[in-house]
C-alpha cells in the first residue's frame, strides 16, 4: 500500500564517497521531486521530474545527480559526499499542471557523513 | 525575498484544550497554501490547502484561515489529542514560473496527558 517509497532509510557514510537513494511512487503521477531538509527543518526543492524529463534544479551542486528511468521512479546519486551534504532527503510525487494537485511525500532518507 | 515564517516555535499543550498556531508569508504571487502534518521520522502529510480566495478550509478538528490582504494564515486544532503531537509546516505555493513549494521552519507541537 505504500504511497511513495525509498531506500534507504538511513544512510551513514563518509565523506568523500558516492552514494545512491532511491524513490518509488505507486500513484500514478507523472511529476517526481527530491526535497533536502536540513537541520533548521526547512524543505527546500532540489529537483523535479515531469515525465521522466527535468524540469527544476534549484541551484543543488553538480555532485548531485537525479536520474528517472520512468515515470514511477526517481533516484538521487551524490558524488564525493561533504559533511554539508548531512540531512534529511524527502521525495515526492504529484500530477503536473494544477497548483492544487497535492504532493505526496516519502518517509525520508536520513544522510549522515562523517 | 520568499518567505514564511511560522510561529512559535515549539508549543506545549494538555491533551483536550485547543491550540492556534501561526504563519505569516511574504510569497508572491502565490496560488495557494497548504498546511502539513510531520511526525518524527516521518514524511509531511496534508491536512489542508486552500487558495487564495478562500478564508477558512477545515479538516476535522483542524481549521485553517487566511487572510491573503495581510498575507497572514492560522492553524487551529480543537481537543488536542497526544496523537497530534508532530511538527506543523505552513507551506505558500509560489505561482511566479513554476509552482513551487516555500515552506515554513514549522511549529513543533507536544500534547502531554
């Protein structure tokens, strides 16, 4: 029944080194987003897929890389991990088009570097 | 700038009495704002979204209002219940491009018994 999945929950590694979280969404939606919410608790978009096409980067360092293979999946891949990096990674998923259609959120992967 | 900022920061009530909590916003142009439910460790949930024309939009004992001329929005829940401990995140959907999510730092709300 989960809404919006990802993997893994925890994540603690060191800096330096290459890391991969990965979402899933059984919804149907064809919008996807990677929201980073830091020790302040702010969420602040880093990334939005429509149709397995990128449509909003909001500034995230290139270390950052998002791919979707389709529209239910949208990964997050981090090169060469800094200790700022350490935070709270939501995905998302909605429809595309209406500013009222609703986001629905993942549980979050919880990064730790070291 | 776009804003939002929420007040207070952290809240402690007793299980059945009643809370507001607060949001003040300097989005614009915004479509609309939503109201989120975080429980620790969790995801954020919808409880409410409203536009900007409309005044109060209720989910249950949760009661949204806005008022878009001062740019100002409430929360108030209604005979707290311990399971309504979370953090609350006030949220302005920024219209200007694309629609985008500005959240609030949120209030962090404890119910004790």
């Amino acid at each position: 029944d989960t809404a919006v999945s990802q993997t893994p929950k925890y994540l603690v590694t060191q800096m330096g080194n290459d890391k991969s979280i990965k979402c899933e969404q059984n919804l149907g939606h064809d919008t996807m987003y990677w929201y980073k919410q830091d020790s302040k608790k702010f969420l602040k978009i880093m990334f939005s897929y429509n149709n397995k096409e990128l449509i909003i980067n909001e500034t995230v360092p290139n270390r950052f890389s998002p791919k979707s293979p389709d529209k239910a999946h949208l990964n997050l891949h981090i090169n060469s991990l800094e200790l700022g990096d350490s935070a709270v990674y939501f995905c998302a998923s909605s429809l595309w088009g209406q500013s009222s259609y609703e986001q629905y959120f993942g549980p979050g992967t919880r990064l730790t570097v070291t | 700038k776009n804003q939002v900022e929420q007040s207070p920061q952290s809240l402690i009530i007793l299980e059945g009495k009643n809370c507001t909590l607060q949001c003040n916003y300097t989005v614009s142009p915004f479509s609309n704002l939503r109201w989120y439910k975080q429980d620790t460790g969790r995801g954020p949930v919808s409880l409410t979204i409203m536009t900007f024309s409309e005044n109060t939009k209720s989910n249950g004992r949760y009661t949204a209002t806005l008022d878009a001329d001062t740019k100002q929005s409430s929360l108030h829940i209604t005979a707290s219940q311990l399971s309504d401990s979370a953090s609350y995140i006030c949220v302005v959907i920024f219209s200007g491009g694309y629609n985008k999510l500005i959240f609030g730092a949120g209030t962090r709300l404890a119910v004790h018994p």
